[in-house]
C-alpha cells in the first residue's frame, strides 16, 4: 500500500515539475548520397577524437569531415580492406582504432592509414569470433571490447589477440547457443547483453550471461539519471523499469503495426530541457523525463525542415550537442544552432498547397486568446489561437461590402473599449460590436488611391496619426470621428511616400518615407527632415525607411534600403551605419530592440543582431531561416516575448534571449595527403607531425578539415607555408603544391566555422629529399672536381701565356735580327766607303746614284719594320734595291734578275718583311763574291703554287757545301745565324696559321754548283 501512494505522489510531483516543458519544434538536416554516401541505408554514426563522423552504411564504411564523404569499401583482391561492406556498428577503443562489426566478420580499421585487420568465424578454433553474421562490438567504460553475436557474447584479449567465450544462462541452465544483438552499459557500470529472447546481466567474474527479464527481442537499452531503465524492443516498442525490476510499457502514439525500438539516447534542447530520444520504425519520439508525455517527429511533406526518413535506426550525440540520426533515407541531424528560429507554416493551416497563396503576413494585432493577422495582398484577415491553429478567416471588412478594395486589409488595432479599428484600401473601418462604420479621407474619393489608409498611432491626446503611404499622413479624432488634419509630401519636409511612423516615449512622431526620415515640429505644426551623415561626415541620401524604433537611451533606429540609421534626438542628426562599418547587409526591412538594448534587424537574406556597439551577428538560412525574406512582412513582440517574423505563407518564431551561436572553438585536422597521387601517411611525434616526399614529387594534394559541422558549407580554411607567410584561403580545405626544392617546410593551417570562431593553428612539416645530384656528397665532389678542373685550366693557361710571350719574344727577337741582318753594319760602312771613293775618284754621278738608292733602301726597311706584313711590291723594290747596291759595291762582279710570274699582282700580296733578304745575302757573299766568276748571276723569282706563294733565291756560286770550306769562321757563322733567323720566322708563321702552311727549304744547285733557297708562304692578300 506504502508503495502505491509513493507512486502516486511521484506521478503527481512529476506531473508539476513537467508543467511548462513543451516540446521543441525541431528541424532536421540531411545528408543523402546527393551529398556522397555510398547509399542511404544508413546503420549507425561515430564520433572519433578528432570529431570526425564515421558511418557505418550498407555500401561500406564512409567518413564525413564537413566538405564530403569518403569511402572505404571491401575489395576480394586486398587482405587489408574491411571485410565487409554491409556494416552494423562502429566503436573505437583506446587506441583510436575503430571496431566495425558487419554482417560477415569483424574489422579493427586504422583510421590514420585505412587499412583493417579483419576476424572471421573459424570453426576449427573456439577463441575465433564466434559468428560471422550480426557481430557487434561495444566498448565499455573501462575500454574493453565485447561482441554481441548470434552465437554468444564474447569478450576480445589483446594481450593473446584472441575472444573469450561468455555462457548463457537461463534460470540457472546454461544455454548451447544464444542470440545477441547488442551490448549495454548503463551508469552504474552493469553491463547488459541484449538478446534475441530478452534482457541478460554479463557477470565478468563468473564470465556468464545470465537472464533478466523479457522474451521479446530487446534491441536498446538506456539508464537515466533517476535511475529508470529503459529497454527498446523489436514488438512490444518502449518499456522500462525502476529498482524493483518490474517492466512497464510506454506508449508511443504511432501507428505502426509493430514498435519497433531500435537505439534510445537523453538530449538536452537549447532550453536545457531534457528529453528521452527514441528511434523507432515510422520516424522519431521524444518523451518527457518528466513525465509520459511524448511526441512524435515523422516525415511531413509539407515541411522541408521535417525528418525525412521512415525508420530511424540509430542516434549518437556529438560533443558540440548534435544529435545524428541513422535512417533509411541517409542522415538526419538535429542541430541546437538550427533550432533558434522555428518557421511556422501558417499556410498549412489555411490548407493551402503553396505558401505563396497565403500572400505575406503584413500586421499581427495579439488578443487574450488569439493572432490577428493581414495578409498582401487582398487577402482578408486570419486568426489563429496561441498554437497557431486556425480559427477563423474574415475575407473582407466589412464583411457584407460589395468592394473588391475592402479585401486588402493593412493593419488592425484595437482600443481600450474594445473597438477594432482597420486600415484598409476603401477607408479606415469602425468595428463596434457587430456593426461597421466606414470612414474616407478628405480627398476626392473617386481616385481609388485617395481611399486607402495604411495604419494608425495613438496620441496622448487621443487622436490618431493615420498613414496613408503616398497621401502622407491624417490627424483623425476618433471622438469627433473625422479627419482633421492632412499632411501631404511635398518633397522637402515629407520626401516621398510613407512606409513607417513611430510615436516614441516623448510623443514626438516620426515618419518614414521613401527618400528621408521626418520628424513633426509642434510649435511650426511642420515636418523636419533630418539630415544623414555617414561615418565620414558626408551627406548621404536615404531611401526607403521603411521601420523605427527607440531605444533605452531614447536613440531612434530606423531601417532602410542603404543601412542602418541612427538618430541623435537632442541634436536631430543622424548616423549611417552600413557595410563600410561592419553591417552584414544594407537592405534592411524592420528593427526591434530587446530589454538588453540589442537590434534584430531583419534583411533581405536574414536577421542582423547588432549590439549597438560595434558587433554584429548574422543569422540567416544556415541558421535555419527561410532562404530570403520577401517584401516587408511584420516584425512584432508576442505577450511571451517572442520575437514574430513574417514572410510568404509563415510565421518565424524565436526568443531573442535564447538564441544559440556557435561558439565552439573548433579544430582543424590534417586528413589526407597525397604526392603524384599516391597517398602519403602522416607521421606523428608527440605534437609534431611530419612527412617525407621524394625528390621530384610533382604535385602535392593536403586536405584538411573543421570538425565543425553548423552550415558546414560556410566554414573558411586558410593556409601557409613558414611562420611570416601571409594566410591564404582554400576551398573545403583542400591544398594543392606545385613542386618545390629539395629542403624543409613548415605548413600552419587553421579554420572557421560559420559565426567566424577560429580554430587554433595546426603544423605539418614535410621533407623534400634531393636528387642524388642534390646530395651534400655529391655537391662535395663537384666542387673539388671543378676546383681541380679549375687549376688544370689555369695551369695550362698559364703555360699557354708564357709560350704565347716566349714565342712573341722570339718573334720580336727574329725581327730584330732580321733588321740588323738587312742593315748589317758592314754593309752600311762597305756602301759608305764605296760612297767616299766615288766622291774621290770625282764621280759624282755614281757617288749620288748609290746615295739616292742607299737612302730609298734605308727608307723602305723603316718603314717595314714596324709591320708584320708588308704590301709585295714594296717588300720586292727593297730587295732589288739591296741587291743593286751590293752589285754597285762589288763593281758588277755578277749579274742579277728578279721575275714576278704573271698571275701574281705584288700590289695585292702581303709578305712578311726583311725575311727573304738574308738568303740574298748569303748568296752574294757566301756564293757569288768567295770565289769570282765571270757568269756570276743571282736570281730571284716568285711564283704561286696552288694556295702557296713561293719565293726562290738562286745562285751559281760556289755551292753550300763549298762555301762553308772557303769562308772564314765568322762568315759561317754570320751564314748560320741568319737561316737560324729564317727558320724561327717560318715558324712563328706557321703557329700564326694553323696548318703549318709555311716552309724553308735549301739545297745545292744543279751539279752541286751554286745554292737553291725557297721559301714558300700562304697566300695573303690585302685591300
């Protein structure tokens, strides 16, 4: 009896605590095989270290690090790839290795690498896995690893890398075999094996498995923080039990034929309300800890953000809250950052087919039990209970009119005697009761555009400001019941048509318009436009003001289509605040102000919070609101405090003081590295990490990742290369290097996610090895080859130098002697003598004949001597005139000839000089005067021979041989030194000309009388 009534009050006490926990509207997001996944029959998710997504699918194992899917599947041809595409679980063990059990085999898979160890069934061995089919591994607090098979349960031993048989037992009979489906653990470390027919305890001391309770097959089980058990069954849905072990049924209203449970897990909404999650065949359940409330969530075509999927199989909760769904449609995701706004399908509720039908909501006026609301365009009014279900739709006011105009509908007010009051296009109507009074504006009413008006304020006295859009603004006195005063724009005070007023806390009112801002001047009963300024100082125009509000401080916001307006009220000035100060966006269509002082300033692609300082905060589709916000629907404060936003066919509902950013730090992690395409592995030391590329890679592919995964698509990745290098932006963290020198290389990287929370850098080093040209080893030897190379060429330089200067010397020298020999000094004081004796023997003629010859010889050899070659027919006069003066000296004692053969132009030849004048020499002393003749005779000609010219000097005279016995020593001598001289000439030629062109040769004449000497040279010319 105790226990009921303790049960009772618990109920009771449960029933108080739950009250006021609603249920959240939650929004799923997917990911399908349009995003990558090798199919969307998807079994279960894993979270490892680095808060990356592991998915177990029936096509393989894939990964999911917020840029795409990568796969790993089973290939018969490789030892090393899971052995199994059709995974059932993922877990990893405290070696970050994950544990895949699949429908045939187990796989301990190395995440780093990508390659597994895989364990079959192998009957012959009782510490193999027991079963193939169904293995499902678990790892528990103290991070051993079990498996749940259809042949047992089975505990892994690292250490002897074999599995441990656990026996069954049932009522105190142990069991041959027994079907497992899966392994527990609850908080207070009790380890539970879920079997095929019911719950089992696992005693690790006694390694038995011994039945609880139930027959159904039990396929979850989850432990809350009271203690309660609950256990999710394959027929019999969710059931639980307290400390006394007696199993209760919770009812799931979904109307399936069997409730299957498949995977249960506690979640926490942003409202730090906690929730039991269950995953069940037809969608998913969320029951209130607190009591036996549940809802469902199943999929609603009519509402995109709705679970798309039929059975959900498994839910995992990640570190950053998300909550992953395994179905059979691929992934489904509750994310806390997409549960701040909640889009309300108002449309729904009409039963309209498209949301565009509905129009867009323009006016909200909030009742004790109900919304009122107007819709663009001509769409009558809706109401709707605090749930937003429908109550009524009044198409036209008043109701009975004929008029097409009394449709479009722009505001409603109700005042303190409860008279509704509409702005409409045909007036501005009276609703008392049950009767309408109708109202026209002052104007000529057969314009349709002088019928409408817009909205109205109270006055503190009463009366109403009335908007009127392009009409400008009404005075109307609600007690007199008429228009008394008009204000019309004019272009100056009231630029353009109204869109906005607002009567701030002083009663002063302001107008918006669709060129400025205006304020009404009581004591000039006038409107003052209020001048713009931008940051700089400058003037700016504004366009299309079409919100205003107050602050605290009694500083006026308005929003316009340029930016945010900021309004002194004491000085009347105003601040643009626009995307040059940080504003996210400058199309602006409302603004509110919380009790905090912050702005919502709804845009066209989301709401602005800006702090009024200097932050902003940019909520838009990747935090769950609509793509974009079309035209200017309302923006209005709910008596909860919601915040209410409109737009085509729904309603966006949020608490401003609720909203979650994601604030998380997220981190950035190396994934994948590939050089020339094959991949690399990442060696980790410590905190180090580093890889090692051959020499020559070409390119080299790094990818990284954010594990964070709020709108993943708005993440930022950013590299560098050295600790001073700017920060560069790639896209899905993907890097690609061209190939770079042989050395070392640091690579930083870092990250974002959405709300532009950075991550902390990450550093990779990577080693280019060198080309074995590159090697310290061989650079080594290059230099002391070259350097060798070096001194070699130097040396034979230096030598060449000094045979070069050698060979110049003994050239110079050789052309020295030939001078001395040309201008012997015998031979000069014999001509002189022969001169003084002429001029003794009183003959004058002779003595100026040899004089004018002597000098002319004198002349020709000075001037050859300071040339290497010399013209032929100057070098041909001098020996002629040498060998005149000779023949003069020796009184005619022989005769001479010179000849030039006919093909040779002497003008055009060049010659070297005084190098044929020794062998004249020899001639006529060492031949012709030793021992006189009377036929005596020198001859001299020159002749071409093919490309030679050749030079003969001929005597008849004693002969060489002959000579050498009759002349004196020094005359030998003298002889010698002079075919020396020629010899040394002919060769410093022959170096001069490659070839070795030139030659000497001398020989006896005929019958070995007198001497033949030629010389022959190459064949020069000059211009």
């Amino acid at each position: 009896m105790k226990r009921w009534i303790a049960t009772y009050l618990l109920l009771i006490l449960s029933c108080f605590a739950a009250i006021g926990q609603s249920f959240p509207n939650l929004k799923f997001n997917q990911i399908t095989v349009r995003d990558g996944l090798s199919t969307n029959a998807v079994r279960c998710t894993y979270e490892d270290k680095n808060g990356i997504i592991w998915i177990a699918t029936g096509k393989g194992l894939n990964r999911y690090d917020g840029t795409g899917i990568k796969e790993f599947k089973h290939n018969a041809r490789d030892s090393t790839t899971i052995c199994n595409d059709a995974l059932i679980n993922i877990v990893a063990d405290k070696e970050n290795q994950l544990w895949l059990g699949t429908f045939k085999g187990l796989a301990r898979f190395n995440p780093t690498t990508g390659k597994a160890i895989n364990f079959i069934h192998q009957p012959a061995n009782r510490n193999s896995l027991a079963a193939d089919e169904n293995c499902v591994p678990f790892v528990d607090s103290k991070g051993n690893l079990w498996l749940a098979t259809n042949a047992g349960v089975q505990l892994f031993d690292y250490k002897s890398n074999r599995f441990i048989n656990y026996v069954t037992v049932v009522k105190g009979v142990k069991q041959a075999v027994s079907s497992f489906k899966q392994i527990a653990e609850d908080r207070e470390k009790r380890l539970w094996a879920l079997g095929a027919n019911g719950l089992y305890l696992i005693d690790q001391k006694n390694k038995t498995v011994n039945y609880h309770s139930e027959q159904d097959p039990i396929l979850a089980l989850h432990q809350t923080a009271n203690g309660t058990v609950y256990i999710g069954e394959a027929t019999n849905g969710l059931r639980y039990f307290l400390n006394d072990n007696v199993v209760k049924p919770v009812k799931i209203p979904i109307k399936e034929p069997a409730a299957r449970v498949n995977s249960i897990i506690e979640w926490t909404d942003n409202l730090n309300q906690n929730w039991l999650c269950i995953a069940i065949n037809g969608g998913l359940v969320l029951k209130n800890l607190k009591s036996f409330e549940v809802k469902e969530y199943v999929s609603d075509e009519l509402n995109p953000s709705s679970l798309n999927a039929f059975s959900v199989f498994h839910l995992a909760k990640d570190r950053q809250n998300r909550l992953w769904l395994s179905t059979d449609n691929g992934i489904s995701i509750i994310d806390p950052n997409y549960q701040n706004f909640e889009n309300i399908p108002v449309y729904q509720q009409v039963k309209l087919s498209n949301p565009r039908l509905l129009g867009i909501p323009n006016n909200m006026l909030e009742v004790a039990d109900r919304f009122y609301i107007t819709c663009h365009y001509a769409k009558g009014i809706y109401s709707f209970d605090k749930n937003w279900k429908l109550i009524s739709h009044i198409p036209k006011i008043p109701e009975n009119s004929k008029s097409f105009l009394s449709k479009s509908i722009s505001s409603i007010y109700q005042d303190e005697q409860k008279n509704f009051w509409f702005s409409t296009d045909s007036g501005l109507v009276k609703k008392t009761g049950n009767s309408y009074k109708i109202f026209f504006p002052p104007l000529n009413l057969r314009i349709k555009d002088n019928l409408f008006v817009s909205k109205l304020y109270k006055r503190k006295d009463g009366k109403f400001w009335i908007r009127a859009r392009k009409n400008g603004v009404y005075v109307f006195d609600p007690n007199a019941e008429k228009f008394i005063k008009h204000y019309l724009p004019d272009g100056k005070n009231i630029d353009g048509s109204v869109f906005s007023c607002l009567i701030d806390k002083q009663d002063d009112f302001w107008i918006g318009a669709t060129k400025g801002i205006s304020i009404y001047n009581p004591s000039e009963d006038a409107f003052n436009k209020i001048e713009i300024k931008d940051a700089a100082g400058k003037s700016r125009e504004v366009s299309w003001v079409t919100d205003i509000t107050q602050d605290k401080e009694n500083v006026i916001w308005a929003a316009s289509d340029v930016g945010l307006l900021k309004i002194n009220k004491a000085t009347k000035t105003g601040l643009l605040i626009d995307d040059q100060m940080g504003l996210p966006e400058n199309y602006l269509k409302r603004v509110l102000v919380d009790t905090l002082g912050n702005l919502w300033i709804p845009s066209q692609q989301g709401i602005i919070k800006y702090d009024r300082k200097k932050s902003f905060t940019y909520f838009n589709y990747n935090n769950g609101l609509p793509f974009q916000y079309e035209g200017h629907g309302f923006f209005e404060i709910d008596k909860s405090g919601n915040y209410l936003l409109s737009y085509s066919g729904y309603v966006t509902r949020f608490n401003p003081y609720n909203i979650k950013s994601n604030t998380t730090v997220p981190r950035v992690i190396f994934m994948d590295v590939s050089a020339d395409g094959q991949e690399k592995q990442i060696e980790t030391y410590g905190k180090y990490k580093e890889i090692t590329l051959n020499a020559g890679t070409k390119i080299v592919n790094i990818h990284f990742a954010i594990n964070s995964y709020t709108a993943p698509q708005e993440n930022k990745y950013f590299y560098k290369i050295g600790k001073d290098a700017k920060w560069q932006q790639v896209k899905n963290g993907d890097i690609a290097l061209g190939s770079m020198p042989h050395g070392k290389y640091v690579l930083y990287i870092k990250g974002c996610n959405n709300d532009e929370v950075f991550s902390a850098e990450e550093s990779l080093q990577f080693t280019v090895l060198p080309f074995w040209y590159e090697k310290k080893w061989f650079i080594i030897l290059s230099f002391v080859t070259v350097a060798i190379i070096i001194f070699l060429l130097v040396r034979r330089r230096i030598a060449f130098i000094r045979s070069q200067f050698v060979f110049k010397q003994r050239l110079s020298e050789s052309e020295l002697k030939a001078i001395r020999s040309q201008m012997n000094p015998h031979f000069i004081f014999n001509v002189l003598n022969s001169i003084e004796a002429y001029v003794m023997d009183n003959e004058k003629r002779k003595a100026s004949r040899l004089i004018q010859k002597f000098a002319a010889l004198s002349r020709l050899i000075l001037e050859n001597s300071t040339k290497s070659l010399v013209s032929g027919d100057k070098e041909w006069k001098a020996l002629m005139l040498y060998t005149e003066l000779e023949a003069m000296r020796y009184d005619g004692a022989f005769t001479y000839t010179f000849m030039v053969a006919d093909d040779i132009q002497l003008n055009t030849l060049q010659l070297p000089p005084m190098l044929i004048q020794p062998l004249i020499e020899n001639a006529i002393l060492h031949g012709l005067i030793i021992d006189p003749k009377a036929d005596a005779h020198l001859g001299v000609t020159i002749k071409k021979r093919e490309d030679k010219i050749c030079i003969t000097v001929e005597d008849n005279g004693v002969g060489i041989g002959n000579s050498a016995n009759k002349t004196a020593t020094g005359g030998v001598k003298e002889m010698s030194m002079g075919l020396t001289s020629i010899r040394e000439r002919v060769e410093m030629i022959n170096k001069k000309q490659s070839g070795g062109r030139a030659s000497f040769t001398i020989s006896p004449g005929v019958n070995k009388r007198g001497t033949v000497a030629t010389i022959c040279l190459p064949f020069l010319t000059g211009a």
